[in-house]
C-alpha cells in the first residue's frame, strides 16, 4: 500500500497530536471517574498528574533511543499507548486506571520523540519536520480538552480511552515501507540534564494542577456541562497564544508574566 510524503506527515502529526493532548483530554472527566470509584480530588488529580510527569521524566531517554531504529520504536510506542488505553478504558478499579496512564505516557514519549526523527526524513528538512511536529502537538495540546469534554457529556469518560486505542494505530500506516534517508540530520540532545528534567516535571505537575483546578470550578462549581467546560478550557491557551501573536512584543517580563501573553518565538 503507497502513503503519499503528505500523508505520512499528517498520520505522523495525528501521533504527536494525540500523544501530547492525552495530557489534558481527561480534565474534563476526572469529575464522572471521582464519582465511578468513590477516591477523593486529590486522588483523582493523579490521573493528570501520573501522565504528565512519565512523559517528561522519559522525554530525554527516548530522544536518545530516537537516534536508533526510529521506526521500530515509533511502532512499538503507537502499539503500547493504544494497549494502555483499552487498559484505561476497560479499568475495574483506580489503581489499574492510574498504572494504565503511566504505560500510556510512555508510549507517547516513544512516539513523540521519534515522530521528529521519521519527519525529518519525510519532509527531507529538520525545520519543516520540526514545523509540523511543533503544529501538530499545539493543536492536540490545545483541543484535548474540548475533546474530552465532548465525548464524556456523549458517552461517557471510558469512551475518550476506547476511542483513543484505534487512532493510535492508525499512524501505523505512515510506518509502512517507509524508507529513511541514508543521513538524517538529528539534533544530538546531549546527557540528560537533571536540573533540566527536574524543572520539567515540576512545570507538568504545576500545570496539571492549575488545569484540574480550573475543572472543579467549572463543573463541580459553576454547574457547567462539562463539553461547554472543555471549550472553555481550550480557548484560554489558545487566546494567550493568540494574544502573543498580535500584540505588540513586551520585554517586560512581570508584564509578560502577568498577562499571560505567549511570545512569537
């Protein structure tokens, strides 16, 4: 079976896309899964945080790995998130639901830090590939929420899992065939930076919860479904990106700060 260049790209943008908004496309169900196992709020937020600190922790090892069989490797990582989410979807019980999310991060780091290496030998550029890998994790980022949100008021919280296992295969098919140049320019990352890694994790952490917070309000607080809560949510990140984009550029970075502006880079 032939995958045109471009629809290689878009299937391997659709992993990265689904790997990085699987780290906010629960928010808006952590209320219906407090409800479905009787755990308390603080418990409940692990479902967030559980993810985001796997993925960070396991995004510079599997940047090094990258530099190997990247095919393999992407393979492996889209077959290991689409097993853990059945696994997260059909959980009888939280603790089950919290291990899947973690075997669900790790097969996102694999796919999320191979997808660059496979579109820079697509796309024959490293600046169009990281374009497109840059694009395509805003955009999941940004509309998981929304998603979450959607699917949970349709057909419940288990549905955003169920769903997400056959997406996550469909990238397979960008891996069919796919021959790599024979020299693919790849950034070397260097030894893994604990400092580095250490912020990581605590800004993940830090923005899980703030997200989580927000949710509680919004649904638990202001009785909002939770699909018009998952609009609500996205539209904010989207708006400072926004916001960043057309205003003037403002050095001050207590303004900055304060604002919420997202720079143009």
């Amino acid at each position: 079976m032939f995958v045109p260049r471009t629809g290689r790209s878009g299937l391997l943008g659709l992993a990265v896309a689904l790997a990085l908004a699987d780290s906010s496309v629960v928010t808006l169900a952590l209320p219906d899964i407090v409800s479905r196992f009787g755990v308390s709020i603080t418990d409940v937020a692990w479902v967030l945080i559980s993810y985001n600190l796997v993925l960070a922790a396991l995004a510079v090892p599997a940047a090094h790995l990258a530099r190997g069989r990247s095919r393999l490797l992407c393979a492996a990582g889209l077959v290991v998130f689409a097993a853990a989410s059945l696994a997260c979807g059909f959980a009888p019980s939280f603790p089950v639901l919290l291990a899947g999310r973690c075997v669900q991060a790790a097969g996102a780091a694999l796919v999320v830090a191979t997808a660059l290496v496979l579109l820079g030998g697509i796309e024959g550029s490293a600046q169009r590939a990281a374009h497109v890998w840059a694009r395509a994790g805003i955009l999941g980022a940004a509309l998981g929420p929304a998603i979450g949100g959607i699917v949970t008021q349709l057909a419940g919280w288990e549905a955003i899992f169920l769903v997400q296992a056959p997406v996550a295969l469909l990238p397979l098919l960008a891996l069919w065939r796919l021959r790599m140049p024979p020299r693919v320019a790849v950034t070397t990352a260097g030894r893994p930076h604990s400092g580095a890694n250490l912020a990581l994790l605590l800004g993940s952490a830090a923005l899980s919860a703030a997200l989580f917070l927000l949710v509680i309000l919004l649904v638990n607080g202001w009785s909002i479904d939770p699909a018009a809560a998952g609009l609500i949510v996205t539209l904010m990140p989207l708006a400072a990106i926004a916001a960043g984009r057309l205003a003037p550029a403002v050095e001050n970075r207590v303004v900055r700060a304060v604002t919420g502006f997202v720079p143009k880079g």
